[in-house]
C-alpha cells in the first residue's frame, strides 16, 4: 500500500521550505556585522571530566574569553572596541 505524500512528508517539499526559511533568515531576521560568529566546543574525551566537576566547566569558560579576549584586543584594529560574550 502506497502512502500519500503529504507536504510535511515529500522531501523536495521539505528541501522547497527549507530554502525559503533561509532566505526569509537572511533577508529579515539576521543582520550583517562586521565580525564572526564563534562557538566554542570540546572533544568528547574531556566531557566526561566536566560532567564530574562542573567547576572545571566554568574555568574552562573563562579561560577560553581571557584567551579570546587578549587576541581579539592584539589582532583588531580598533582603539575603542571592546570584545562582548555570551554563555548559554
């Protein structure tokens, strides 16, 4: 028995909206700065020692902006800029 395809289910209609959420992304909800994106990551191998200690999480964090930090005040060619950070 052939099933239907319905719109959530055809992938060219699924590949069809992802396109178009994109370019409704682009044009309408991201705005272009003059400066890159980063997202810090660590190995799975060193997870399991995080999930132990969490302290050893936050360290790691503020190691990770103190490092980010000292390059991105060497590396860029701004006098006022100040480099600005998130954590989730």
């Amino acid at each position: 028995m052939a099933l239907p395809y319905y719109k959530h289910f055809c992938p060219s209609y699924h590949q069809k909206r992802l396109v178009e959420f994109g370019e409704w992304l682009c044009k309408e909800v991201v705005k272009a700065v003059p400066h890159p994106h980063l997202v810090l990551t660590t190995t799975k191998i060193l997870r399991r020692y995080f999930i132990y200690d969490r302290k050893l999480l936050s360290e790691l964090s503020r190691c990770a902006w103190a490092t980010l930090e000292v390059y991105l005040k060497t590396c860029v060619p701004v006098r006022d800029g100040v480099p600005g950070g998130g954590a989730l």
